[in-house]
C-alpha cells in the first residue's frame, strides 16, 4: 500500500489540491503567500510558454512573466470567475506581450544605430510569428472550448483531471476540446499554416520554470518587484484602461446611432408592422439551449444508439440505457449545463423503449422532461374519409403531442399500435397518426403526428379512427 499511494499521487496529482477559486480567496482574505505560490507553480508554464512564443528576448519574457502575477496580484479580488484563472492568465499573458513586444519595436526603430546588436542577440527561428499566431487562435476561441485547449495541449493536465477542475463531464470535455481543436486546425489553414503547427502548444506543458523566474514572481507577491516590471506592469493596466473607455465610447456611439435611427424611423416610417426576430430552438438570449436527446429503435425492435446533444456543437452518442443514466447523471453535476431534457422520438419507436429513457432521465435527476415527434418524410396520405367498420371517438384533451380519445369501443385497441385518425365534421379530412401509448375501457391515449401544418386536433372533434398496424 505505501508503494502505491506515490503512483495513485501521480496519476491523480491535484486531487487533494486546493482549486484555484480557493488558493485566490486565501491570499486576497489572509495575505496567504503559500497559496499565490502555489498559483504562481501551477500556471507558471503556461504564462512563460505564451511570453517566450511571443518575445524574442529571455530577458523580456522574464519580465513579462513578472508583469502577468503583478497584474495577478493587484486584480485578484475584482475576478468574477476565479475557476477560470488558467483562461484569465493565457489572456493576460498575450496582451502584456503584445504591448512588450510593441513597445520593443519602437525602441529598435529610435535606435537605428544598436541594428546589430540586435540581430546578433536574437535567436533563431525558422518562422517566428507561428507562436503569437497560435495564441492569439486560442484567445479567439469561446471560453468553453478554449478552457479545455489550455488544460489539455498547454497545461498537459489529462481528461479527467481538466473535467474535474471545470466541474463537468469528461464526455462533455472530450467532445469540446475535439470540436476546439478542429477549429483551430482550420483556421490555421486559412492562414496558410500547417495544422501540425498545433504541437507547439504542447511545448509549454514540457517547459522548466527556472528557480530564478519563480522566485522573481514570488517577490511581486510581497510588493519587491523591481521598477522596471513595475512601470512595465503600470503601462499594461494603463493600456486596459484606455482601451476600456474606447470600448465604452464606441459602445455608446452605436447605442446613440440606433437610438436616433429608431426615433427618425418613427417620425417618417408611420404606424407600420414591426418584425420580431426570435432566437433559433425557442431558446431567449442568454438562456441555456435544452438537453436534445435522439432515440431510434434499430434491428428487430432493439433501442438503436442514443444521440445525446448538448448546446449546438456538442455530440454524445450513448448505446444503452444504463449508460445513458450515468452520463445524465454526471451532466447533473454541470452547474453550468441545463436541466431541461427535449427526447426526440421516432416514429418507429416502441413505447416500451421511450418508456425507458424516461425513466432514465428521471432517474438521474431531470424534472423537466418534453417529449417531441420527430417529422417523418411527407408521404402520401389515404383518402380523406376513413374504411367502414373502424372506431369512432371524441378528443377528450390535448396537451403538447399527446391526445386522449374517448371511443365508443375499444375492440382491438391495443399499446403498441398504430391508428388513422379522420375529422368527421364538420368537413371530413385526415389528420394523422395515433400511436397508443396507454389503452383503458373505452379510451386510448397516444402519440399524435400531424400529416401537415394545417391537420391539427382539438377538444371536442368527432374523429374516426383505422388500425393500420
């Protein structure tokens, strides 16, 4: 046992470590140096990898790694989202790298006469803006997909251990991360570079921080950095603040812009109709898009893979039912996910089967359940009045797909089947498809599937009804 805790310490290494949101809160409340070193230690690599791609210098990289905790040290208490530190860091890194870097140049420009000091001080590189390129990607992606790229490819944390500092299903990871870096891949080739220039991200995770480098970041913690990176780290936050304001500006320009455009198109535009865009799915801005889950019956009546989909992008595919109980289960946990689930059922599908995906998601916490038809393929409907001899009833009550029916006999009414429904009056038309789901004395309750837009059934219809199978 005494050998195998050192490998389980190694398989699993932040598993007893404190989460950033925790090692933040004690050095903002308590001062507590021990927890921004241990900050400092863990993203360390990553904030010197995104320096050294940028600069070309070691010597500015160190400083730039210094002006990142500086600026770490003085915003810790104004951050909103302290378990996303890794995606803040890589952030910052970029911008106070991008104004060094800047603000280097115009330096070698001023000092025309030093050209070959410089050159020869430079290290050599086949292609060295590929590195900025790269961050500056992985900034442009969402946060959801550009949290796992940097645990992953630029932290060299495994899947499991990223899932469980972002609180959320390794699945749901896999598939965001997949999706990241697929984006990543084809931008880079709109740029003209070769997907393989990705490896390099990995390069930061293998990266040695020198005892110097921590040590110097370490100091900053204590109000001792020197005055160099503190006018460096001063000129970084003067540059966020002005670009701040010129975001405010420009924000309230257009607002300005839209406010007299839509005054001036009131005054000359008249009384007319106004469009309403709705947002795509049903969903309102900002609210979480619902849980979609695809079930099908495959060969022989047999539950066919579950398609699980969550938000536009992600795509799960589940093949029984026990494992789909485990997945929602660990979706459950999501804070972040939503706790509505939409279950498309196919035509083809049995009952018995919905029934047990039901009871799955109701097993693993989910409240907010809506069953949902999908739409078959436009076929050829059957005449508008139906044969001789078949059932006649009322609709009694409609709710969403499901309808019950009161029949004046329930001979041959049977769970599983599936009935012609036809209006009676006061125009004979056909309506659609009933698959029974429940079948009690001298009613039926089921599935409804329009056969159009215009075929819709209400409380109160004489219908009669056909067992086509």
């Amino acid at each position: 046992m005494n050998r195998l805790l050192p490998l389980l310490r190694q398989l699993v290494p932040d598993l007893d470590a404190p989460g950033d949101a925790e090692l933040l809160t004690r050095f903002v409340r308590h001062c507590d140096q021990e927890a921004f070193a241990t900050l400092v230690r863990r993203h360390g690599a990553l904030v010197r990898g995104v320096c050294q791609r940028w600069l070309r210098h070691d010597a500015d990289a160190d400083d730039a790694f210094q002006v990142v905790f500086i600026i770490l040290a003085r915003k810790a208490h104004s951050l909103t989202h302290p378990e996303r530190l890794a995606s803040w860091l890589h952030g910052v890194s970029v911008r106070t790298a991008r104004f060094i870097r800047t603000r280097t140049a115009r330096r070698r420009q001023r000092e025309t006469t030093l050209s070959l000091h410089w050159a020869s001080d430079e290290r050599e590189s086949s292609d060295p803006d590929l590195g900025p390129l790269l961050d500056e990607e992985v900034a442009r992606l969402a946060e959801k997909y550009r949290l796992p790229v940097i645990l992953c490819h630029m932290q060299g944390l495994t899947r499991r251990q990223a899932a469980l500092r972002l609180g959320c299903p390794e699945g749901t990871l896999s598939a965001r991360l997949a999706r990241a870096m697929t984006k990543l891949r084809r931008r880079l080739l709109q740029r003209g570079i070769a997907p393989v220039a990705l490896a390099g991200l990995a390069a930061t995770a293998e990266a040695s921080l020198p005892r110097s480098v921590v040590s110097a970041a370490l100091r900053v913690a204590e109000g001792s950095a020197t005055q160099s990176v503190s006018h460096l780290a001063q000129g970084v936050l003067q540059m966020w603040t002005v670009q701040r304001v010129f975001r405010l500006t420009a924000t309230f320009a257009i607002v300005f812009g839209l406010l007299v455009g839509g005054l001036a198109l009131g005054q000359f535009g008249g009384n007319g109709p106004v469009a309403r865009a709705e947002t795509p799915g049903g969903a309102a801005k900002g609210e979480v898009a619902p849980i979609r889950l695809m079930v099908k019956t495959g060969e022989k009546g047999a539950l066919a893979p579950i398609e699980i989909r969550e938000g536009k992008d992600d795509l799960v595919t589940v093949n029984s039912v026990e494992t789909l109980t485990r997945y929602l289960k660990r979706v459950r946990a999501d804070k972040t996910a939503s706790d509505t689930l939409v279950i498309q059922v196919s035509s083809e599908a049995t009952w018995a089967t919905v029934k047990s995906v039901v009871d799955a998601c109701e097993g693993a916490g989910f409240t907010t359940i809506r069953l949902k038809a999908t739409p078959e393929k436009p076929v050829k409907p059957p005449p508008s009045t139906p044969a001789k001899n078949d059932l006649t009833g009322k609709v009694t009550s409609v709710a969403d797909n499901l309808a019950v029916f009161s029949l004046g006999s329930d001979h041959g009414v049977e769970v599983g089947q599936v009935l012609q429904v036809y209006r009676t009056t006061p125009v004979a038309q056909y309506l659609g498809t009933l698959t029974i789901t429940r079948a009690e004395t001298h009613r039926a309750l089921g599935m409804f599937q329009p056969a159009g837009r215009n075929a819709s059934i209400q409380v109160g219809d004489t219908v009669d009804s056909k067992i086509v199978r």
